[in-house]
C-alpha cells in the first residue's frame, strides 16, 4: 500500500495562458527545494502506506506493526492510533468527501471508518489471501481492492457489498488505481503485467506489458491521459493511458521502485524505493530534478497534499518524513 497518493487536478481558473505557464514552471521549480520540516515517529515497524486527506489536514499512516495512526498534518500530532487489523496494513484510501478511510491488510480484510472519529463502520471479508491495495473511486461510492489471491473486487462502500470480481492476473494483484473521472481501474501485478479495465460494464479493456519483474506502484495524472508505474525492475514506465503507447522509461533508481505520485499541477512525479531515496522528476521530460535523502532504509510510500505544498514519506525506518516547499 505500499501506498498510492492522492491524485487531484489543480483548479487554475482566473489565469491567462503565460500566467499558467509561469505558474507550473514556478511549482515544478519548487520541487527542486523540498525541505525536511519534521519526522514522525511511533510506529515500531515500517510505514507501508500512506493517505492525505483531500483538505489537507490529516494524514493517516499503516504499519507493519498492524497500526494506523491519524495524524494532524499541519501540527504533525499524533490524533489517534487504530489497532484491529491482526497483521500488517497494507493500503490506506480516503473518501473525496474525506469522512472515510479505508483500510487493506495481509489479515484478508478491508476496514471501513469514520475517519472523524475513528470508529469502525464495516469489515469486509471475501479475498482469500492480503489484501494489498484498496482505492475509491472519485465518485465517493465504488471501493475496489487487490488481493494475493489474484483478483480484484469491487464493493459498495456505503453498504459493503461486493459487486463483482475481476479475474485475469496470474499472480498477485500489488496496486490498484482509479482514472480520475472514475471510468477507467488500473491493476498492477506480479505477473510484470499492467491490466486496464472498463467498469460499465466491468471488462478487461487492455494489457500493458513492458516491466520486467513485478508492478509495485501505480498514478495517473490529473487529465487521465498518462499512466505511471514503478516497478521491481528499478524502472519507472511512463504510458499513455488511452493508447498504450511507452512514452518513457526513467532508470534512475538503485533498486525496486515502491511508490509513485504524481503532483496537482501534473508536472512532477515523485517516487520512492528500496534505496532508500525519493526522487523528483520532470514527468513531462524526464528530467530527474532532485534527490531527497532522509530516510535510512527502504522508502514504501509517498503520497502528495492536495495543494502541492507538502510530500510525505514512509520508510522501513519506521519513521514518516514531511518535506515541504519553501
């Protein structure tokens, strides 16, 4: 859950076309001069996933330690711990309203709760094996999750029943991401494969080979046009959504890439992985533009705020980094 970040598109109402223009080029800019304001600790395993709120103002954190921690993301304190999942959390999503969280673990189940104040609303059983990634779709009522059991459901998040299941990976379903005009789901597995479906009615619309070892992380951008996905492999593939096309193949990382996210704006991606090291590019052009070196083991999850201002990460080192843009 190893986590997916959040993904929105940045409203940009008002400007004339050079002042867009020189908007994202100062926001791409500042990517560059991300600085480390706090460490969060209390977790005593890894961080594997993390969510920010759409409003900016919490962040919520899974463990390997079977946590969840809520967290207050402008005063960095610790809000409440969440302790009924039996093994490690590997998937967090919150609603587009932000009053629910949703949580996948290697128990099997999914959790459903009142992200206001932490109580439990459902659990959802029916995956045979982890659950390792749960999303919403944009539309705040369709919850899909990923299983090691190889497929992928898709519940109703109000009542908890299970709709349908989607059958085609041979292995392990790693990460599930929705389109953000929630017509399109994309999984990521262990065969190397990246499957892209329909969900009216739900049916296997593509498959996009080309990574070499198993698909750990996947984002989409704010216009639905390009994919992103890192990979074991140490790559990271950057696609055409709608055609299939590889755009580009950026092969900077050391080790497995983890966790990508794609900034507001559409201009920066972010990625994390087993060097230990998160990354920023130009997904535009390719240009690796910063290095951020913190953590002192592997990176699992990234995630961005809604208002492209803070970047978080969750690391082996049981910690979460914030960084910011000055």
């Amino acid at each position: 859950m190893l986590i997916i970040g959040v993904i929105l598109s940045l409203g940009l109402g008002g400007y004339g076309i050079s002042q867009i223009s020189n908007h994202l080029f100062a926001k791409t800019v500042a990517y560059q001069k991300l600085v480390l304001v706090n460490s969060l600790t209390g977790h005593t395993d890894w961080v594997s996933s993390l969510a920010i709120s759409p409003d900016g103002q919490t962040l919520v954190s899974g463990s390997g330690d079977r946590s969840i921690k809520i967290w207050n993301l402008q005063t960095s304190g610790l809000k409440t711990t969440l302790s009924l999942h039996t093994d490690a959390v590997s998937s967090l999503a919150i609603s587009p309203d932000g009053k629910t969280l949703v949580s996948g673990s290697k128990d099997g189940t999914i959790k459903i709760w009142n992200l206001e104040n932490g109580s439990l609303k459902n659990t959802l059983t029916g995956h045979k094996d982890a659950v390792n990634s749960v999303a919403i779709n944009p539309d705040g009522e369709t919850l899909v999750s990923g299983s090691a059991d190889k497929t992928i459901k898709i519940w109703n998040l109000q009542t908890g029943k299970l709709k349908n299941t989607l059958t085609g990976h041979t292995k392990s379903v790693w990460r599930v991401a929705f389109s953000p005009d929630g017509k399109t789901l994309v999984s990521g597995s262990y065969d190397n494969t990246i499957k892209i479906w329909n969900l009216q009615p739900p049916s296997l619309k593509a498959t996009f080979t080309g990574h070499t070892d198993l698909i750990y992380s996947l984002a989409i951008s704010p216009d639905g046009q390009t994919l992103v996905s890192g990979s074991a492999d140490k790559t990271i593939k950057i696609w055409n959504l709608q055609t299939g096309e590889l755009k580009n193949t950026f092969n900077w990382h050391k080790y497995g890439v983890t966790s990508v996210a794609i900034s507001p704006d559409g201009e920066t991606l972010v990625s994390g992985s087993f060097d230990n090291t998160i990354k920023i590019w130009n997904l535009q052009t390719g240009e690796l533009k910063n290095t951020l070196a913190g953590h002192t083991d592997l990176v699992y999850a990234v995630a961005i705020s809604a208002d492209g201002q803070t970047l978080v990460s969750g690391s082996k080192d049981n910690t979460i980094k914030m960084w910011r843009v000055p």
